[in-house]
C-alpha cells in the first residue's frame, strides 16, 4: 500500500488541486473567495496570514493545512492563546478527524501529544522549541489562531518568538482578526518566513445593524437604511431625543467619569432582555466589564421572575449541567453558588466570566451554543476567540478598568466585542445595542462603529529566560541578529524615515525663524540663549525647592505608625484619619493606608500633605481589621470623632520661588541687561520668534534622540540583559553556564528571581504546602489592594519569604542600574490560600480564610491562582540544579504539585 504523501503527489498530478476539492466535501456550505484563495496558496506552497472580521471563518484556513498535513504525511500544530480555546479546538478536530489523530497540550492537558495534529496554546510550542523537542520532527504546518494577541502587553512576545524560530521547512498559516496594518505585518512575515500570502477580507458574513437603546425606546445609529449604508450620518431622531432627555436631567459634578445627573436611571437589566425578546433579539450577550455586575444581572432576571425557557428546554439544562459537572466535589457545591447559578440556567440566563470555575463556564457555553441559555452577561473575556456567537450584543457602557484606571474602549475592543452578533449560517443579520446614558455621545458610538481596524503593535521585548536559550542555542552574535529580526524592531525601523522626514521639515522652519529673529543692534540668538538659561536656573530653583518639601513630608509620613491620627489637610478626604497600616516602601514613596472620619479607606500619597504630617493621637486598631467592612470603617470613624483634638491650625505656605540671592541667577541677569539687543525696541516680538526656534529645535533634539532610541533598540536591551547574566554567573561568553540552563528551564515573568532563589538555597528544606506558599509570591498579582500580610503560615515561611524579598531587591537594583524593567515585587496575598490548599483543607475554609485576611477570592480565580503555581512548580521539579543533576527542592516541588491537584483544581484541568 502506497504512502500518504505518494497517494497526494500522485492524485494531485491526476486533478490539479485534488486535496482541496476533497476538503470541500466535509463541508455543507461553499467556501468564500478569501478562504479559497487562502487555501490555494497553502497548496501552492505558500505560508498565509488572513485578516478578516471575527465570525467570517477563518478557522477553515487552519483547518486546511491540518488537512494538507495529513494528506503529505506530516504534522500539524494548531496554537490557541487561550486553553480554552484549545480545549474546543481538540474537539472539533476530533470530531472530524478521530482522537487516534488529534492531540492536546495546554500545560493542564497532555492527551496524545505524538499525534500527527496536536492543538496547543502557543507558550507550549514556545517551550518545544527551546528545548529542541523531538516532537517537532516531521513538523509541516503551524496554525497561529488569534495571531493579533501578538500585541498583547503581558504575552504578546510569545507569537514573536515562534514565528521567528520556527524551521524555515515550516509553513505557517496566521490568522487574525482584520487589523490597519495588515500589509506591514505581511511583510514582516516575508522577511522572517520567506514567501507569504496576505489575505485580507473586511465584509462581516452576516451585516450588522448598530442602535441605541434610549431608556425603553430603540433607535437605529445610522440614519442611511441598511447596516452597510452611509455612516457618517447619525439618525436624527436620535439625536433630538437624546438632547431631550439630557436637557431635563440636573447634573450632580464631582462624581467619576463625569457628571453624573440626577434624574436619570439606567434602564432595568431585566426589561432590557425582556424587550429584545419581544422582538426576536435573542440570544444575547450582555458586556459588563465587572464580574459582580455580571452576577447581580442574573439575580435581577431571576428575581424578575424572568423565564426564557420551555419546560421540556430545562429537562435537557438539567441533563447538560449533569454531565458537565458531574466530576466537582459535592462538598464544594454550596460554596461555589451551584445551586443559584443552576436556577439561572434553567431560566435561560447566566454569568460568564473569569470568577467562574471551569466547568461552569464550559456548562454555560454549551448551553449558549444549544440555544437554551438565551441571555448571558459576560466580561470582555468572552471576546476573545472563544465560539459563542449571538443575534444581540449589547454594551452596557463604552468606559471599562483596564489594570490602572477606568478608560474608554478603543475601536479595536469595539469591534471584537460587537463581532460576537449574527450568527453565520443562523442569522441574517446581527445587531449591536449600546444603552445610552447621560456619559454616551451618540457621535462617539459612531465613530467607535465606523472605525472597524485597528493597528497591530509589537509588545516584543527579550527576557532573561530567552537571552539564555539563543544564546546557549546560537551564540551572541546570532542571537542579537535573530532579536533584531522582530517585528518590534521591523516597525521601529519603519518609523525611522518618518522621523527623518519630520527633522528636514523642520530645519526648513528653522531658517526662516532665524531670519524673523534677527536684530540690527546684535546677535539675538545669544540674548535668546541668556534669556533661556535664565528661566532654566529659575525653574531648577523652584524643583529643589520643591524636592526639600517632598523629602520633608516623605519622612514625616514614614514615621507613622499602625493607629496614629493624623489630619488630611485639603482634599476630598479632608479631616481625621487613623493609620491602619504605614505603607513604607524601600523603593518607593510611603502611601498610608487610612479610614477618615467620613468613613473612607484607601491609600494617601504626598500630594494629600503641603507640608510635614504631624501625629495628634492614637487609637487602638483591631489586629485583623477589614478596611473594606463598612462597619468596621464606621467603628473606626466613631474612634476619630470622639477624640478631643485641638483645631487644625491655620496652614502657611511657603514661597516657591528661586532664592533672591543665587549668584548665577545674578550673573545672567546682569548679562542680560548689558546685552545690545535688551535696547531693542522690537525685543519681545523677536523673543517670541526665538521661542518658538527654541522650542522647535528642542523637538528636533527629542525627534533625533527617538531615532536613536529606535535603532537597534532591542538589541542593545539585551546587550544589558547579557552583561547582567555574565555578572551573575549565568552565561560565559557565547555559551550557557549550569545555573544558565537551570535558567532555561524556568518559564515565568519571574524566570531570574526563580533562578536566583533556587541557587541561593532560599527554599531549601520547606516542606510541600511551604513551598506552594513562597513560590505563589512569583506568580500571584492582585486585582485590586490587598491589606498587609502580618503573619505567615510557619517560621520557616516566614525566612524563605524574607530570603526572597532580599534576593528581590538586590536584583531590581541591578536592573534599575542597567536600565532594564525591573522584576515584579513579590505579592504575598494568594500564600494563605495556597498554603491550606496544599494541606487538603476544604474550599469553604480556603476561601474563607483568604476573606478574613483582606483577601477576599471567587473561586475561578481561585483555581487559576492555583494552576499558575503549579505550573512553576513543575518547571521547579524538571529545571536542572545550577551545579548538575536536580536542585533539593525538585523532590518538594513535586510532592506540592501532587498537594495542589485535588478538589476543584483536579476537576478544572480534566479535559
């Protein structure tokens, strides 16, 4: 019997194009122009990046290379960014093609992984190729779903990384959602990848129709009749109506995210599902970018007594969630809310987002798909890539918290999140609904609509952990000449000429403010110059003077104490409060955290103080006090108020100005006044002139040092990272040292502090749950302020944890030295949580111990948390020791593995 590839030479001599005309054939519909054009090229050879709207099938692509792949004999890997993602992938590849074919490999998961298709997520082909694994014989094709996740801040280098090391043999099939700068990314992919095909295709498959839900009246956005008409013209009527309703309601200043009036109530969630149900609206995804949002709209719809199901429709709900949570512990039911989240679903109504443990976000996906849950509330992670189309979107604001402040959505997150509406094959037509408010302009609804694109930037940038690879890989030399062929560096360089462009521009309006300054009686641009430096000594003046009082205010704040009272001068937050706990920090300015005595708690920094903070009593502050229990902030502000404290005093301000006696402030002045031109009658409007050259030649010195910056960047950042790990022993010269390959070993944002604490004996003789607990610190972060851990689990804790905040700040000073971005504090709040877990105790009193500590947890994050130290501590157990064979906590690092998968986290990874 003849082989896979002989049967695909010879049947393609025999028809031309027979392995496509035999994908086809699993399919009930024809394919779009895009896809077959696509998938031509891939059958001509070709490498491919397609761009088109979410929904509009681009996942066929993928799909045909995986059929090329077994077709040539060869092997596929489909990459996901999400496990998630990969996990639906697996099963419809197996659907397809039979589990004997398809593997699966997510870090949870490892289920056939020498099949010839294997989904994974893109960090596990990252890890392979590293290491140089055997698995990537045979490799023929790499599918990168989501290839735009490129430009994601935290793990976009990742994509970067793959597409750059991957055998030249390789075809790469990258698909994107549809991106501006398509055709620079093309490019860039020609110069890394050889000969690739950019398929751009910008129609949605099914249109999209926009409106504004305006208290219970809807109104079409555009005024132009049809989804794809004319959309620069807003609908009149929209527009009368809004100015109506606003011009009635009494604006209360002062509030967050502006003015917010009196008057005015959003519309009820369950009236807003009630009517899209009345006119066929549903299913529908509801964006709220709050997980508490997204669970008290379900409540509101149950307690509306909403019902979106037939009775025979709750019999097959019942039997879905049976099977799909048949494996979550019965004791952990009741904490995780089973039995609320079960009567929404038999309702036709649920929550989605990252709170919610595996197997109810899956449960509720499932049952979406099905079209038995009709109205889901969800984050914005539901956006991402994930199969869950609906007839409605709709956005409950345009405002959402992006890690650092409340921000508006940009029109890229506009569309990946409307993308969701209309259902291909389904729905003839989708439709997006913003509910209006008094913060929405319906002019900026429209511009988020009509700008469908949106720019793809790199976020690439090496890490330690890739340094140590290439360079143990490839040698110095040819490991700086591969970073530079990012696609970082790619649009750095791009930018370059436009730069250049803008310096010759503005040389030209140079020479004609030069000739617009001249003086008859002298040089002006020598009084310009005096007169500059002379502001400049003033304005130097000024910031010292400044600095004294920051650095006065500074000490006084860092001599606080847990219960004094201090006064908050001005502000807000003006009058007493009490400190609950200093907020000292060696590499920072102190932030207090306080309750006042209006009954607020939060963090205050120096600009709350003008001048030093004095003490002017004490109270007693409860050891395990909750800042955010509103009683015990009340208890606390009864404390402040009953004490008999003197009136503030009356503060005096000091001048800021430079000293009156600087002598070279002096000097210039008298220069100045001696100079010819300070006679010119005509002076100031020659100054004026001269600012605006000196201003303008202050832009071309930033434009000429950017340019600088630019060229080369990345190479010489890792020419740091280099010379940092020649100093500490973890590369010599163009090859790895023993510690460098433990380093190798070690993928984590955290990946030198790991390897750094393993050399230094810092976590040698914890026992498992100990060790869970300090290696929790490198990969937790918490989503929000967490209060002061005052006590460990066990001394030994305690030491490792404090050998690890040295080894920390000794490392971040270094970096800070080098000018590289400095590793991430270690965050304490997840090692309580950890620590019990890994000792067997139940989720109620994990969960329920992390809330007494301030740290209050759902049990999705939960799970993740726990995922995210366990895969480190696999990496632990695997790395090599910096001198030969395994470190000494390999051995715990297992044994806390193996303590951390029971319960729900056991349950979460099953595939």
């Amino acid at each position: 019997m003849s082989s896979p590839s002989e049967r695909y030479a010879a049947s393609r001599r025999r028809t031309g194009r027979p392995v496509l005309i035999d994908f086809r054939l699993g399919y009930s519909f024809d394919l779009d122009p895009f896809q077959t054009q696509a998938c031509e090229a891939l059958e001509d050879g070709y490498s491919v990046l397609v761009c088109a709207p979410t929904g509009a099938g681009k996942t066929v692509v993928g799909e045909f290379a995986v059929h090329l792949a077994l077709a040539a004999g060869q092997k596929c890997f489909y990459t996901t960014p999400i496990k998630a993602l990969s996990n639906q992938k697996y099963n419809d590849l197996v659907e397809r093609y039979g589990s004997a074919s398809v593997g699966l490999l997510t870090g949870d998961n490892a289920v056939n992984a020498h099949a010839p298709i294997v989904v994974m997520t893109t960090e596990v082909l990252r890890n392979m190729l590293y290491v140089g694994s055997d698995a990537l014989a045979g490799l023929g094709y790499v599918v990168m779903d989501e290839v735009h996740y490129l430009g994601d801040r935290f793990r976009g280098a990742v994509w970067e990384e793959v597409i750059i090391h991957l055998p030249a043999s390789v075809r790469l099939v990258s698909l994107s959602a549809t991106v501006s700068n398509a055709e620079e990314f093309g490019e860039w992919l020609v110069s890394v990848r050889g000969e690739t095909q950019v398929i751009v295709h910008e129609q949605r498959p099914v249109p999209l129709w926009q409106h504004v839900l305006v208290g219970s009246r809807m109104f079409d956005l555009f005024s132009t009749a049809g989804p794809d008409g004319d959309q620069s013209m807003i609908d009149a009527g929209l527009l009368r109506h809004v100015a109506d309703r606003t011009r009635y309601l009494d604006p209360i200043p002062g509030r967050r995210g502006g003015r917010m009036p009196r008057g005015w109530r959003p519309p009820p969630r369950p009236d807003v599902i009630a009517r899209l149900d009345r006119e066929g609206l549903l299913p529908a995804i509801t964006f709220i970018f709050s997980r508490a949002g997204c669970d008290a709209a379900v409540l509101q719809c149950v307690h509306a007594g909403m019902w979106l199901t037939r009775e025979e429709e709750r019999a097959e709900i019942d039997e879905v969630i049976e099977e799909l949570t048949a494996t979550v512990p019965p004791e952990d039911l009741d904490v995780l809310g089973f039995w609320e989240w079960r009567d929404g679903l038999r309702r036709g109504v649920a929550a989605h987002h990252a709170g919610l443990i595996p197997a109810f976000k899956q449960t509720v996906e499932e049952l979406f798909v099905r079209g038995l849950v009709r109205a889901v509330f969800a984050t914005e992670t539901l956006a991402l890539g994930i199969n869950m189309p609906a007839r409605t979107v709709v956005l409950e604001r345009l405002t959402k918290y992006n890690g650092e402040t409340h921000a508006d959505i940009t029109p890229g997150e506009y569309t990946q999140l409307t993308g969701r509406a209309g259902r291909r094959g389904i729905d003839i037509e989708g439709h997006a609904v913003v509910v209006w408010s008094p913060e929405v302009d319906p002019q900026r609804v429209a511009g988020l609509a009509s700008n469908r694109t949106y720019p793809l930037r790199s976020s690439f940038r090496p890490s330690y952990n890739m340094a140590v690879n290439l360079v143990d890989q490839m040698g110095r030399p040819a490991a700086r000449q591969l970073l530079e062929a990012s696609f970082a560096q790619f649009q750095a360089d791009r930018g370059v000429a436009g730069l250049l462009a803008q310096i010759r521009r503005n040389e030209e309006t140079l020479r004609h403010y030069e000739k617009q300054m001249a003086c008859h009686l002298g040089d002006f641009a020598e009084y310009a110059d005096l007169r500059r430096r002379l502001s400049e000594r003033e304005a130097t003046l000024a910031r010292e003077a400044s600095r004294e009082r920051r650095g006065a205010v500074a000490a006084s704040l860092e001599a606080l104490r847990r219960g004094d009272v201090i006064r908050v001068p001005r502000g807000k937050r003006a009058g007493l409060a009490v400190v609950l706990d200093p907020g000292v920090h060696p590499h920072d300015d102190p932030r207090p955290l306080v309750v006042t005595e209006g009954r607020w708690s939060g963090r205050l920094s120096l600009t709350d103080f003008p001048g030093e903070v004095q003490v002017l009593g004490t109270v007693r502050v409860p050891k395990h006090v909750n800042h955010r229990s509103p009683q015990e902030r009340r208890d606390l502000s009864s404390s402040l108020l009953a004490l008999d404290l003197p009136d503030a005093p009356r503060a005096t301000r000091r001048g800021s100005g430079p000293s009156g006696d600087d002598m070279e402030v002096l000097r210039l002045r008298r220069e100045l006044r001696a100079h010819p031109c300070h006679q010119c009658t005509d002076r100031e409007q020659h100054a004026r002139w001269g600012e605006r050259h000196s201003r303008l030649a202050r832009e071309n010195d930033g434009l000429r040092k950017r340019i600088e910056g630019r060229t080369g960047s990345l190479g010489r950042t890792f020419d740091r990272i280099c010379r940092l790990l020649d100093d500490r022993g973890y590369l010599a010269g163009d090859e790895g040292t023993p510690a460098g390959r433990q380093l190798a070993r070690i993928w984590s944002e955290a990946d030198l502090l790991a390897a750094e604490c393993l050399r230094d004996g810092a976590w040698d003789g914890l026992d498992p749950a100990e060790l869970a607990a300090v290696v929790s610190t490198l990969v937790y972060e918490a989503r929000r302020e967490e209060l002061l851990v005052d006590k460990m689990p066990s001394p030994a804790v305690r030491d490792a944890l404090a050998t690890t905040s040295r080894i920390w700040a000794d490392l971040r000073d270094d970096e800070v030295g080098r000018q590289l971005p400095p590793s991430r504090e270690p965050q304490l709040g997840f090692v309580w949580a950890i620590y019990r877990w890994a000792r067997q105790e139940r989720l109620d009193r994990v969960l329920a111990t992390a809330a007494e500590r301030g740290n209050e947890l759902s049990a999705g994050d939960f799970i993740r948390w726990c995922k995210q130290v366990l895969d480190l501590l696999e990496q632990l157990a695997l790395a090599p020791g910096a001198g030969g064979g395994r470190p000494p906590v390999a051995a715990t690092a297992r044994a806390a593995a193996s303590a951390i998968r029971h319960g729900v986290v056991a349950q979460s990874m099953q595939p």
